[in-house]
C-alpha cells in the first residue's frame, strides 16, 4: 500500500481560492466582498490557503481487489465497490479524522487464475489492502501465511457492533481454527424442496417438516405408493452434478450424521467412518427401494432435468439451495418458472439423522457457500484497511449492494429488511442460517469433494455403502496422506 499526498485537496483548494479572488474584483459591491474576506489581501489569503493544504495529512491509499469488472464478470459488485464505496466509505473514514484514497483493482477472470494471483503478488510482498476471496480459500490462504485473524492485524474489528448482525454460524464462513479472517460477503442455504399438491394427492401435511432421515424416506415411500409416476426423492449423487452432489446432497448428509468433512480440532479429514457409512447408507436406500431416479445422477444434464421435472410436478422431494427458488421456478424469470410457485412449493429444513445427532449436537443442518474479504498481511497500514472492511460491512452499504433483488445476504438486520415480502429466503434467513456449515477451505479440498462424488456414484451404481465407504477412505488417504485421514 502506498501513501499518496492528497492531490484532490489540493485541487480543490487552489480552485476555491480562484473562486476567491474572481468574487473579490467583480462588480459595484468590491468593497463588500472586501470586507467579508477580512480586509484580507490576495497575497495573504494565497499563503493562508497554502498553509492550509501543507498541514493537510497525507492520503492513505487503500486498494481493494476483487473478481469483478465493469461489462464482465461479476459486474454488480464492481459498480457498487466504484458507484458507492469508493465514495460514501471515503466520506465516511475522512468523518472519522482517516484520510484515505480508495482504489479498485478488479478483474474478470476465471476463479483460480484469480486466487493463483493473488497468492503470487502476496507471496512476493505486495497484493491489494483487502482481497476478495471464496470462504474454501481461507484455510489455504491462512496456512499459507497470505491472511492472517483480523484480531492480529486489526484489533479494532473485535469490537466492530457489526458482528452482531452476522450469525457465528455466517461468520464461520471467513474464519478458520476458532478465528475470523473476514468478514462474509453474503451466502445461502440448503433446504428441502417439496410439492405441496403431490403431497396432498399422497396423504402427506401441507406444512410437512421432517425431524429425522427415516421420515424423509418414509414420505418418499408414501409418495411411490400413491402416485408410481413421480420420482419420490431427488437428492443429488454422482460425478455428472459435479460440486452439486457435494453440496446439496453428500454434506448435508454428512453434518447430518454428525461429522465435517475435515475436523478443524484434529487436522484430520473424514474418511471411511461411521458417518461417512451412514451417508451412503440413505443413498443406498434411496436407489435399492427406487425412490430416486438413477439416470438423474448419471446424466451430463441431470440436475437441469431433476430442475424440469420437479417444476412440472414429477419430483416429490428435491434437496437444493435458496438460489432454486429464486432462480430456477421463479414465476417469471426463472429457468423453468412455476407460475403457481408460492402456492405449490414448500420447503422444510433438513434433519438429522434423527433427533440432535446432528454437528454441535443440531437437531436440523445445512450447508452454505459465498465468499468474502480479508486482509492483507502486506498491508502498510491494516487499521486504515479494516475501517474500510467495517464500512463496505455496514447497513447501508449492504444494501446498495443488494439493490432492487432480493437475496440473503451476512447481516441479519438487512435480511429482516429486505426479506420481509419473500417468505422462503426469509426461512432461510432466520432458520436455516444459524444451523448452517461450511466447506474447508484447503487446496485439496476440490478433489476430496470429487471423491465424496465418486463414492455416493458407486452407491448409485450397485455398490454397497460399506464397500464405497472404503474406496472413499483409501481415496482420501492417497490425497491427504494416512495419517491426515480418520478411518474407523
């Protein structure tokens, strides 16, 4: 970060003394401007107005990098970071005696190119104040020693009132081995989709919320007997969803049975454990009884086909995220829009196992993505960087973020803001974010996830859950090394 002399002051004060003297030598009334100047001469006021702008503290430039630009790729939050922030947060930080020069260095690149960029210009002593990164690059960007706990860098953000706006279970997103890194940027959550006119035609309650896996499984057996053409129960496996499986269906499961897929306490990932067998235990089920669909799995295209399916009534029970709701079957611009969407849809939490054998002991789970900032070790001056994080964090910067389209973001107070018209993303809001977890954040943990995905498709393909348990364990063992993996 570099210190700059404040170059706009001083415009602005040589164009106010301009201003000045014009008004000192127009018209009849000369001497009246006189005299309000002070009886001040041109050359006193110029070295006054000098004076001034030498004692000027130098502008503290703070530079924000993030995956977005203008016409490109994640285009609305470059125009807020350019529209908003850059402003109303330099206004704000100048109010409270720092004076600052806010640059964006945005980009529109794929994912990893970015990450890989950053962790080089940090790597060789530079990089932006405060990066915007994926909350499963914390834990990697944190082992490498490219972030560090705000706490270390900023001691001033422990006592941010912001932090109550953000439920621990959001701000676990941007943090790693008990503390925060970042601060969130917005996230989502994992429910059960379910259509409330097959359940109807089944027999089933209209405001059906399950409390363990066996009911689920119980309601999907309900579903096939009263109605053959329906596909009782989607929850996505295999290789073809691709992250999908990992996130709508494996870990759910997973922080369902009680376990992470790495434990944080241990420095140990799960591997072929009672958890992990209970997981492919319900696939096992799901198939072996023919309550979900095989060929959904398998297909190149089969989350946009469960995605049809369940929009024309064909698909009782689909495990997915908040962005099906708001996207997919939204009436009008949805993918494949319900029209009668906010009649037939409902939409539970997903249980546990059974009751409270949940991760912390939770009776309901979900799991969440989103990204958000951190700062930057290199920093020259991290307090300054922090009270910009706190400013981009607030209310009212949140919701220019946000806009006119409504979705979930960090802070709770907005939510109850903006939610208030749109009952399921409340729910998720309100219910499902404080029981919610998040993905590791380590180098490796793309290919444990597509281990996860190979295993739940083994399930799918005939295996059963103790063999596909074992080739998931020996799998990750090859990726982590034996000792870094619990088998059990």
């Amino acid at each position: 970060m570099r210190i700059r002399r404040g170059r706009v002051a001083l415009g602005a004060g040589a164009l106010a003394a301009a201003m000045v003297l014009s008004a000192c030598g127009n018209g009849d009334d000369s001497a009246s401007d006189s005299d309000d100047s002070g009886g001040q001469t041109e050359e006193t006021q110029a070295e006054e107005t000098a004076d001034e702008e030498a004692a000027a503290p130098d502008a503290i430039q703070v530079e924000i990098g993030a995956n977005a630009v203008r016409g490109g790729k994640n285009e609305q939050t470059a125009a807020w970071i350019e529209d908003y922030i850059i402003p109303v947060c330099t206004e704000e930080l100048a109010a409270n005696g720092t004076n600052v020069e806010i640059v964006f260095n945005g980009r529109g690149i794929d994912d990893e190119d970015f990450k890989s960029q950053l962790a080089l210009d940090v790597s060789s002593g530079g990089g932006p104040d405060l990066m915007n990164i994926d909350g499963i690059w914390v834990g990697e960007f944190a082992e490498a020693g490219y972030t560090a706990p705000l706490a270390e860098l900023a001691p001033d953000a422990t006592s941010w009132d912001g932090w109550d706006q953000i439920d621990p279970a959001v701000q676990a997103n941007m943090s790693y081995k008990g503390e925060r890194y970042g601060v969130p940027s917005g996230t989502d959550g994992r429910v059960l989709y379910y259509n409330k006119a097959l359940f109807e035609e089944a027999g089933l309650p209209a405001d059906w919320q399950p409390t363990s896996w066996e009911e689920v499984l119980e309601a999907g057996r309900t579903l096939q007997q009263a109605l053959p053409d329906v596909t009782p129960i989607q929850i996505n496996a295999g290789v073809a969803m691709g992250e999908a499986t990992t996130m709508q269906g494996y870990l759910p499961l997973l922080a369902g049975a009680g376990a992470r897929v790495y434990d944080e306490d241990n420095s140990t990932w799960n591997g072929d454990t009672e958890a992990t067998r209970d997981v492919l235990g319900f696939y096992s089920t799901l198939f072996t009884e023919d309550l979900s669909n095989p060929d959904l799995q398998l297909l190149q295209d089969g989350r946009d086909r469960s995605f049809q399916e369940f929009a024309e009534g064909k698909i009782g029970i689909l495990g997915e995220g908040d962005y099906f709701w708001r996207a997919v079957i939204e009436p009008t611009v949805g993918n494949f829009p319900m029209a009668d969407r906010n009649d037939v849809v409902g939409y539970a939490k997903i249980p546990a196992k059974e009751a409270g054998a949940g991760l912390n002991g939770q009776d309901f789970v979900s799991m969440s993505g989103g990204g958000g900032y951190v700062l930057n070790p290199n920093s020259g001056n991290p307090g300054a960087a922090w009270e910009l994080l706190a400013c981009m964090n607030s209310k009212e910067s949140t919701l220019a973020l946000v806009g006119d389209v409504a979705r979930i973001t960090q802070r709770n107070d907005v939510n109850a803001e903006i939610l208030s018209e749109d009952p399921m993303l409340s729910f998720v809001a309100t219910e499902v974010l404080p029981v919610t977890a998040y993905r590791p954040g380590f180098a490796i943990y793309p290919q444990v996830s597509v281990a996860m995905q190979e295993a739940s498709e083994e399930v799918v393909n005939g295996s059963s859950a103790n063999d596909a348990s074992a080739s998931f364990g020996e799998a990750v063992a090859d990726l982590a090394g034996p000792d870094a993996v619990t088998n059990n």
